[in-house]
C-alpha cells in the first residue's frame, strides 16, 4: 500500500471533466513525476490531493486514513506538504524568517500528529533555530538568509519556499514546477537535494516541465493529458511511450 492511494479521482467544472478517474500512488522514500502538457490537470490534481477542491468523485488516502471529508489543514499534519507553480511566499519577510514560519508550525502541532524524518540532522533534539540554520544552508541560501524574499531571484525565492514546506517536515512533499527560475547549476544541485531527500525516506510528487530533470530524478512517473492518465511507468518506459510522445514529449525526447 502506498503513503498516498487516489483512486478513480474525478473533478468536474461544469461540463468540463479537468481530473478524469485518475489513479495515483506515491511512496514513501521514492520520486514520483506527474507531467503532461498545460492544461493536463497536475495543478489540479495537485489541488484535490490537499483539499484545496473537492473531487466530484473517487477516493484519496494517506497512510491508510481516507481524506476525502479533511480540510486542507488537517490533511497538512497527516504530514502533506506543498509549494506551488505560483510562488507563495511572505514577500516582505527574510528568507531565514519564512523558513522558521514552516517550522513553528510544526512545533505548534500536537505531538500526536506524525512528521517526516528527520532530514539534514542527525540529532533529532535539534534546536529550530539550528534546524532553520540547516536548511538555509543545505539549500545555498545562507548568503541570503536576511535579505526580504522579495527583493530575492524567482530561483531563490523558489528555494525559501521548499525551505519552508521541509521545516515542516512533512512524510509526503507536493512540488508544482519546482525549478522554474533555476539556471542549470541550480537545477543540478536541486536534483541532488531531491535524492538526498527521498534517500532519507521522504515521499516525493513533482511536478515539473523540465523533462530532463523528471528523467533523471524520479522512480515512476505518471502523464496525464487532458485529465486523463495515457501513461505510468519507469522513465524509460515513459520516454518510449508513442501516446506520450504523441501528446506531450515529441520525437526529439
């Protein structure tokens, strides 16, 4: 059983079928790509999963507990995290300040609630402040740490966001184009973080239309088109997939 079940998941805006009986699992300690091309239903999808719309059918559950009737924030301290194709970050805080957000909101949680492992430490009695101090570090934003996120590069600002859904700790993390604004030596080290992270037993869901990036990074990935699934697979079948290539990747992928 995967850490998170949707089955048959289908949402419809008036007479438009945007998620179409779309099944999905992804794992804890894996790397699972959703792509396809715009107007797919990732986002949307993305959305159903954190309770940001509800489904006009089907079934979504995490580690064993249905979801269908949580709020958003009640699926959050399941231990669901996520950042979004539009960045959303609190512009007028540091980077530092938006990352210790994400980690006293954890801290608030009741202890009964379950987190993720514990990621860039091995003490798990760290201390926030040395946890925030981490992950601006582990993320290359030490530099930058008190500059308003604002003022920052969408690439960097990008970064404080995944810092402040890993301060989380989440068991599953939802990541929606991720390195859009990254410049390829970025994109490299943001691969690199991304394995770090499932290595050390986090779930992953990405998505992300740099096809490279999901090729290299991922364990199974899942494509949709119009709302429908037209593939699942390793990267390699996926690549090899005449209805992908079709629909999405062309000849020259």
């Amino acid at each position: 059983m995967g850490l998170l079940e949707v089955r048959g998941l289908t949402v419809r805006f008036g007479g438009n079928l945007a998620v179409d009986d779309v099944d999905l699992d992804a794992d804890a300690g894996t790397i699972r790509g959703l792509i396809g091309p715009n107007g797919a239903g990732k986002t949307t999808t993305f959305n159903l999963i954190c309770g940001v719309l509800s489904p006009t059918g089907g079934r979504l559950s995490f580690d064993g507990h249905g979801m269908n009737k949580l709020s958003t924030h009640k699926r959050a301290r399941l231990g669901i995290g996520r950042t979004f194709q539009r960045l959303e970050v609190f512009g007028s805080m540091t980077a530092r300040e938006n990352i210790r957000v994400g980690a006293e909101i954890r801290q608030g949680w009741s202890r009964s609630n379950k987190v993720g492992p514990q990621l860039l430490a091995d003490d798990p009695k760290i201390s926030l402040g040395d946890e925030v101090e981490l992950l601006l570090d582990r993320l290359g934003l030490l530099g930058v740490a008190d500059i308003r996120v604002g003022e920052l590069p969408t690439g960097q600002a990008r970064l404080v966001e995944l810092g402040r859904a890993l301060a989380i700790r989440p068991r599953l993390l939802l990541l929606d184009e991720p390195a859009s604004g990254l410049d390829d030596s970025e994109t490299d080290a943001f691969g690199s973080l991304l394995k770090e992270l499932a290595e050390a037993g986090l779930g992953v869901l990405l998505v992300e239309h740099d096809v490279s990036l999901v090729m290299e990074v991922c364990h199974r990935v899942t494509v949709l088109n119009l709302g429908q699934v037209i593939e699942e697979g390793t990267p390699t079948e996926v690549q090899q997939s005449a209805a992908v290539i079709d629909a999405y990747l062309g000849s020259s992928v």
